[in-house]
C-alpha cells in the first residue's frame, strides 16, 4: 500500500497578523465584545472549533483560569489553561453580553448566536475565514489555523512539546512534532548564528 501524504499545517500567522484578526470586531457591539472573546479563547487555548461550540459555562473555572474540555477528539476530556487576556474578554461577555442573548435560563452554551443558540462548529469556520479576509490575511484555513498559530508561537516561545501535546489534546506526540516544522523563527535563528555565509566563518 502506497503511504500516506504527510503534509505540514498552515504557516502561522505573525504576530502582527494575529492582533490585526483580534481587532478586526467591532468591540462597541455586544456581538463585537462576543466575538472578540471567541477569538482570544481560540489563540490562548489552540482548541478545536468543535470544542469550542460545545463549551459549557460550567466549564470555566475563573479562579483557577483554566477550561475543562469534554470529549474532545477521541472522547477524551481535558484541562487547559487560559490565559489572562483571553480570560478577561470571556469573562466581559459572560457578565455584559451573554445575558441579552440568552432566552432560556436552562441554555448552558457558553457561547451563543444572536438568536440565543449554541453555535455551529461550521458557523465559527465562516466568521473566522470572514474576519480573516476582513484583516487583509489572504490565507486558507480558518479556526484550525488560529489552532496551529497558538501552538507555533508557544514552542517558538520555548515551550516543551509534551506541553503543547496537552494543550492541543492530542494522542501521539508524533501529531504535536509536526509543528515544530513550521517554527520557521527557531530555524532562522539557529541558521543565522551557525550558519559559514552568515557568521563569516571561512570554510
């Protein structure tokens, strides 16, 4: 049997890009305050789109700022951290927004549409690729990029794989050391300091 193609994720995003998407809604708006927080909480935690919809509000523990993810890929639960930023937006739309979006008092999605719903994983993907085009990032992907950029930053920022296995919820490190390929700014600089044409050394 011929083997399977084994292709590198997105590029990730630069950081600039990153807070170009973040500022693209139109945080005057409830809606705008909402989708600000859903993208804070994709780039902090690398989850899934489809982990997201499914967030619950009992699933944010605030006072130890992590997020309990249920039955993620492989039905598998797990733990992550969320960081401070991401978690002052949640916590602005769960206090300002989310009250005037919710029509029932037993709805439990974290998120909700405008028409006080849980969203739908497919839903997140176009707002996602819309604010995408919106901030001038012609780049295929939408949530799953997001995903790939959170955990691309992290290990270029020095974190250990098995963390950013965690994190992203993956079974095999082998998944999670795919990333460390497209960690172009690691290589730079490694290519940059041993490197005869940069360093001057003669052969």
């Amino acid at each position: 049997m011929p083997r399977l193609e084994k292709r590198l994720p997105n590029e990730a995003l630069g950081i600039q890009q990153v807070a170009a998407l973040l500022n693209i809604p139109d945080i005057r708006d409830p809606l705008g305050q909402r989708d600000r927080a859903i993208l804070e909480l994709f780039y902090s935690t690398g989850l899934r789109r489809s982990e997201l919809a499914q967030l619950e509000i009992h699933d944010l523990n605030r006072e130890r700022q992590t997020l309990q993810v249920r039955q993620g890929k492989g039905h598998k639960d797990r733990v992550v951290p969320v960081g401070s930023r991401a978690l002052e937006w949640v916590v602005r739309y769960l206090e300002e927004v989310r009250p005037r979006l919710m029509l029932h008092a037993q709805e439990r999605a974290l998120f909700l549409t405008s028409y006080g719903e849980p969203f739908n994983p497919d839903v997140l993907s176009r707002m996602v690729s819309k604010w995408l085009k919106q901030a001038d990032i012609n780049r295929p992907g939408s949530c799953h990029l997001i995903r790939s950029t959170c955990a691309t930053h992290m290990l270029e920022g020095g974190a250990d794989i098995r963390f950013i296995q965690q994190l992203l919820g993956h079974e095999k490190l082998e998944t999670t050391a795919i990333y460390t390929q497209v960690s172009i700014e690691q290589l730079k600089a490694v290519h940059g300091k041993t490197h005869p044409a940069e360093t001057g050394r003669k052969s």
